[in-house]
C-alpha cells in the first residue's frame, strides 16, 4: 500500500510543469500591503471629520409634503 501511494506521488511530481511568474513572489505580497495601507490611510482621514462641525438643532418644518415619522409628533404640537 505505501509503496504504491509514494510511487503515485513521484508519478504526479513529474508531471508537473511550473511557469515563471513575471516579478518575484515578494513584489505581490509589497503590492498588496502598499495598497491595503493605502485603503487605510484614506480610512484613517475620514475618522474626525464628524468632530470638525457643531451640532445643530434639526429645524422641524411643518409644511412638509411627505409624513415625517421622525419628529415623534414634536411638530404638531402648539
């Protein structure tokens, strides 16, 4: 049984043919990291933009054309 199992492997070992990759194994690896850097660095600049503006109070308008369910009935109120 092992002997046929490893003469199996060598017979598929021998088969194989490999093909030259255009740049080094490393450059994809830098590639990928640079541009997953990248992605978090532009990420990283959205993270204060929220902070930068005060808070201001939400104007209801009571001429609105559509229902506003937001108002939790604020706006009817005299």
């Amino acid at each position: 049984m092992l002997y046929s199992l490893g003469s199996a492997v060598l017979a598929t070992e021998a088969v194989e043919h490999h093909t030259e990759l255009p740049m080094p194994a490393i450059a994809y690896g830098l590639i990928v990291m640079g541009l997953l850097l990248l992605l978090m660095l532009i990420t990283v600049s959205f993270a204060n933009v929220r902070n930068r503006h005060e808070a201001v109070e939400e104007h209801i308008d009571p001429h609105k054309q559509h229902a506003n369910n937001h108002d939790h009935g604020e706006a009817n109120r005299h």
